[in-house]
C-alpha cells in the first residue's frame, strides 16, 4: 500500500463492518479520521463512535454528492483516503440525484461497471489532491492465508466443483459483473450480479429446493466460489467474507466455500469458523493460479 503522508485519514464508508474496523485500525495507529459516511449505506454506529472519540469527525454525504466529499476532504486536510465497505451497485440505478460533477463523471463511462465507477471516482480524487488507497490499509492480517481452515477439507466432490467454479468465477470477475458463483455437480447454479454474494447464494439454495427431489439431486450439495479480479485494484471492491455469507450458506444448504488466498479478507474470523465448523461447511483458501 501506499505509505501514509500525514496524520489524517479520510474514510469514504459504505455499509457493513468493513468501515469500522478500518476505523478502529486507523485510530490505533493514532491517526485522525475524516468519515465521509454515505447516508444511503453507512450505519448510524458511525455517530456513537465520533461522539466517543474527538480524533474522529463524521460527515453525512449523499451517495450522489461527490463535490461535497471533495469539499469536505480539502476542508478537513485529508490527502489520503480509503474507501470500506460496501457500496451496493444498483443504487447507481436508484432515485439518487447526482451533482454536476458526479453526472459528468456517469455520462463520460463506457460502462458503468465496479471497476470502470470507483476507477473514474479514484481518478478525480486523484486530480484534487486526495490520494486512494488500498482498502485492506491497516487490515493486511485479516487476509485469508492458504490453505483449508476448518476442521473439514472439501470432500472429492466439493474439490471437483470447485475447479469447475474456479474457471466461471474468474471468467465472471474478468468482465467485472461479480465475484461469486455457487456451483453444484460440476454445474453452474448462480452467478452474482448486483445482488451481492449473500442473495446470490440464497438464490442457488432456492433454486436447488425447487428441483424434484429424488435422490440425485439431494446429493447436489452447493459449493460456494468468491474469486477476485484478475487484475484486482485493492482500493476497492475487494472480496470479503462475513458471518452473514456463512448464515446465508447454511439456509442455501451449502456445505463448501472456497476463496482466494492473500486476496480475501475474513471478517470476524473466530465466529465465521465456529459457524462453519458446526455446519459442517468446509472453507479453503486457494492461491491464484
């Protein structure tokens, strides 16, 4: 990552826990954090915090108010920022009204992918003096390492499904439409678009439970692949586990997650286990390849 400059860091949050342990990183670091909080994403946590500490200043943004994020930033000191948590993708579809320099960033992409989005946002932070960063600062020890980290390996067919998956997940992450695909019997069930791993897994378990149940298919356990871009920008979008992809797993009936070692970070590391251990759910950590 890039080396910190100043003593001030911005944190741009979106929704989940991922902000606030950055949070929590930063000021264990002794650094002032400037949050610009999205009022459409991120917890009103974030308000109890900052009453708590004075080295933490939170501003509530709209998710379409990128002048006042810049604004807020240059008003604040703030050269350097970091984007966690995240910012659900159907929103740029919703009813929010982006300012003049947000609609003329949309109307300049190609595509209005993950990538090709925070890329343009990174870049006119970039010209206003305010430096991204990479989203696992400060987090690098809540990276998944290789390797199988439950008490259960992959069973040798969870291991063929997911060498298939491996090569849909990466094919899916290559044209930025999602990370995650659940595969059962070396056959794709779901793929994730802008619904977000955890829907996309509790769609593959639904669709499974539709099928006639006869005794093949009750052998079609689904095994779960995250895979990161090719090219990954760890700025933003990088792929993370939490409690609630492993509780989406077992309503889905899930029984295998595999993901990509150095690349994925696990949040709540001893609870995600203890869930899976006691599903009997195998997680493995896979080096890309």
């Amino acid at each position: 990552m890039s080396e910190l400059t100043g003593e001030r860091l911005g944190l741009i949050a979106g929704n989940g826990r991922f902000p606030f342990l950055l949070l929590d990183a930063a000021r264990a670091a002794g650094l002032t954090v400037v949050v610009a909080a999205i009022r459409e994403e991120t917890d009103p946590e974030m308000d109890r915090r900052a009453a708590a500490d004075a080295a933490i200043h939170v501003h509530w943004l709209s998710l379409g108010e990128l002048s006042r994020l810049i604004d807020t930033f240059h008003r604040e000191g703030v050269s350097q920022a970091v984007m966690a948590g995240q910012v659900r993708h159907k929103q740029i579809f919703s009813s929010i009204r982006p300012d003049w320099r947000l609609a003329k960033l949309l109307l300049s992409l190609r595509t209005r992918s993950t990538d090709m989005l925070l890329g343009a946002v990174a870049r006119v932070l970039a010209d206003e003096g305010i430096e991204l960063i990479s989203s696992t600062a400060f987090l690098e020890p809540l990276l998944a390492r290789e390797g199988v980290l439950t008490e259960r390996k992959p069973s040798e067919d969870e291991e063929c499904n997911i060498r298939y998956g491996l090569g849909v997940a990466q094919g899916l992450a290559a044209w930025d439409i999602g990370q995650t695909v659940v595969i059962a019997a070396q056959a794709c069930v779901a793929v994730e678009a802008m619904e977000g791993t955890d829907a996309t897994i509790l769609r593959a378990g639904q669709l499974m439970a539709s099928l006639d149940q006869d005794a093949s298919t009750l052998q079609r356990s689904l095994t779960v692949i995250k895979q990161a871009k090719p090219n990954q920008d760890m700025r933003f979008d990088v792929p993370v586990i939490g409690q609630r992809t492993l509780e989406s797993m077992v309503q889905a009936g899930a029984t295998c997650l595999a993901i990509e070692a150095d690349r994925t970070l696990l949040f709540d590391r001893s609870t995600i286990l203890d869930i899976a251990n006691r599903a009997g759910i195998a997680i493995v950590a896979i080096p890309r390849g």
